[in-house]
C-alpha cells in the first residue's frame, strides 16, 4: 500500500506539494492533466511536465485519476472510435511516461452528486452531504447552480462549467441509453483499450458511481457486488480493475464494504477510504475518516485491503473543512492530513498485528 493525497495541479490547488510531502507516511500524489478536455489526447511531453514537477517536489506520481471518458463512448455513438482512439493514444504516452495506473468513471452526465457542499457540523466544521429529497425538488439542469455557489471559488472535477453548459444536450444523448446498454458500451470500451493496457502494463481502475444509484433517472451500473464483479468477469483481464471507493459503494447502506473487497480480490488497483455518517438511508454526511465519528467499521475495511494482498495506493477522500481552512471542497488540507495519518495508523497496526501472529 501506498499512502497518496489528490493534487489538483498548481494551476487549480490551494494545497501545495511542499505541505502534501510532509504529511507522514504520504508518498505519492494522485493527479490528471486539468487543463485537458475528455476525448484530447494528452501529449507525451506534458505527461512529463507533470511528473518532473510531483518528483522534483520529493513525491511521485502515483496514477491519474482521471482519464474522463468521453460521452461519445458513453452513449455507444457513431465516432466513439475516434474518441477510444484517442484514449489508447493517451494510455500509450502515460506508458511510455512510466504511469501505470489510471482512474475513471462511467457515469452519465453528473459525476459525482452532493445536495450540499458545507453542511455545519456540530464541532462546527462544514462536510459535503446528500439528502435524497433535495436532489427530487430540483431540476436536473439547475444542479450545477446550486453546486457552483458552494465552491469557494475553485473548479471542481466533473463540475466544469464548460460541462454543465451541455446539461440539457447531455441529457438528450443519454436519453435512449439504459443500464445494459451502458454497461455494453462500456465493456465495448475495456475490451478495445486492453491490448495496450497488457503492452504498458496499465491498470485501469473503475471509479464506482456516487451516490451509487440512479439519480435524475439516469443509468448507473457501477453500484454495487453483482454489477461490479459482472463487470470483472465480462473483460477478464487484470488490468481492467477497480477503484474501490468506501464512501461512494458505502452510500447504499446495502453494500458490506469488507465483502465487496474480498469478492474483487486482485482486481482493486486503488483504494479511496473515507466514511460516511447517515441520518437516514438517504440522507448522509462526509464525516472524518475515523469510525465513530461515521458509519463505517474502517478498520475492517483498511484489514480487507491488507487481506486480500492489496498493493496499490490510497488515498483519504473528502475531508472535512475545518480550522477556518478555504479550499476546495472536500479536498482542504488539514482534515485530508488527519485522515491520511489516521489510515497509516491503522495500517501499521493491522500489519503488526498479522506479523506477530
Ligand atoms: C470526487 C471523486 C470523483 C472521481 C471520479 C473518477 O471527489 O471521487 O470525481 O474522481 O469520478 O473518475
């Protein structure tokens, strides 16, 4: 395993890579090119601009997260050739670049979906939190206003405002698009990419929807066990793995996270660990990572990982804004730090535990 923090460049983070490496036991950052649009392919040598920068800081570079897959893809469209063409074009320069690891999703339209992005706390810090109702009184295409007020300024992946100008075209794409035929196209784009993935020895690890069912009456596959390991099986090629997310799997209380780890044993490539804390079965917080301030056991979780010979890196998700911190939403520094060392701790006692056994 090893310990990461997301970095979302120099151009767009408030959180630095010289405050990144000293958190201890963090080693790697997990980032993308931000500058780049789904469907680009991205060049060779700002590939390498990028790592030079993350290595020069004492770091390395983890894995990408993400490769945004383009709709063209998604929906299955006349040129979505053209769009997996340039994706394998740029998996073969992040090869050549030494990256072997690379994150991305298939969800439509909307990555991921908060209701809110500074719900108050008791202790007084302000988490991301989804509450069911909220997202059934809006209209779909007035999410991203509602999203954008909230963000402090940045810009948040899968919330560009290039994207969210599209809403309405997004949603006419998607519109004949049910969940096999999604999962179909997807399956179409794993079998497509996987000759160069063997040749780079690329791991492609699927990021889970969040929240993990439909919202807005899309299709969303990447929910739960069933779905995930039938995705497993229809592409049966290690490189095409997993992101295991606690805290997007985690939002359908139904899914027992541990198991779920264990059923994609060999398959998770990276680990994002975080908890969550719910009031009702929809409606939830993103509490700190430590366990009895959510939901989750995350011991059992970090020890599945152990188990089940996990080698990839983690990272600590949405942290919790607090200290008077601005920054990102979800991504400040001081709780990501807490939640890193915290995930290193427990680590380190899981592996003793097991040494002395
Ligand atoms: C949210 C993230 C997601 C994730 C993408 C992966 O904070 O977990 O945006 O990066 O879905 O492609």
């Amino acid at each position: 395993m090893e310990m990461t923090l997301r970095w979302y460049g120099s151009k767009f983070d408030t959180v630095t890579l010289e405050q990144i490496r000293q958190i201890p036991g963090v080693t790697g950052v997990i980032t993308t090119l931000y500058d780049t649009q789904p469907g680009e392919v991205w060049t060779r040598e700002n590939i390498r601009a990028l790592k030079n920068e993350v290595e020069a800081a004492g770091l390395n570079l983890s894995g990408i997260e993400s490769v945004n897959v383009h709709d063209a893809i998604k929906t299955g469209a006349a040129d979505r050739d053209m769009y997996i063409d340039n994706y394998i074009e740029t998996l073969k320069n992040l090869g050549e670049e030494g990256i072997h690891l690379v994150c991305y999703n298939f969800m439509p339209v909307f990555d991921w979906t908060r209701t809110e992005l500074a719900r108050k706390r008791e202790d007084g810090s302000t988490v991301l939190a989804y509450t069911q109702d909220a997202v059934d009184a809006l209209d779909p295409e007035k999410m991203f206003e509602s999203i954008a007020g909230d963000m402090n300024g940045t810009i948040m992946p899968g919330w560009e405002p290039e994207r969210m100008e599209r809403v309405k075209e997004l949603f006419e794409m998607y519109k004949e698009i049910d969940d096999e035929k999604l999962f179909a196209n997807l399956v179409y784009f794993l079998e497509r990419i996987m000759p160069v993935c063997d040749e780079y020895d690329i791991n492609m690890a699927i990021h889970p929807d969040d929240p993990a069912w439909s919202v807005f009456g899309l299709p969303r596959i990447i929910i739960n066990k069933d779905n995930i390991v039938r995705l497993m099986k229809a592409v049966d090629n290690r490189h095409n793995g997993v992101t295991f997310c606690s805290g997007s799997y985690g939002t359908n209380l139904k899914n027992n996270l541990p198991e779920m780890i264990r059923a994609l044993e060999g398959r998770i490539h990276f680990a994002h660990v975080r908890n969550l804390k719910f009031h009702t079965p929809t409606n939830f917080e993103e509490s700190a990572h430590y366990s009895a301030d959510g939901t989750f056991d995350m011991y059992e979780i970090m020890k599945a990982l152990y188990e089940t010979g996990f080698t990839g890196p983690i990272r600590p998700d949405h942290g919790r804004m607090i200290w008077g911190e601005v920054a990102m939403p979800g991504y400040g520094l001081y709780d990501r730090a807490l939640g890193a060392s915290y995930l290193v701790g427990l680590w380190e006692a899981i592996v003793k535990g097991a040494e002395r056994r």
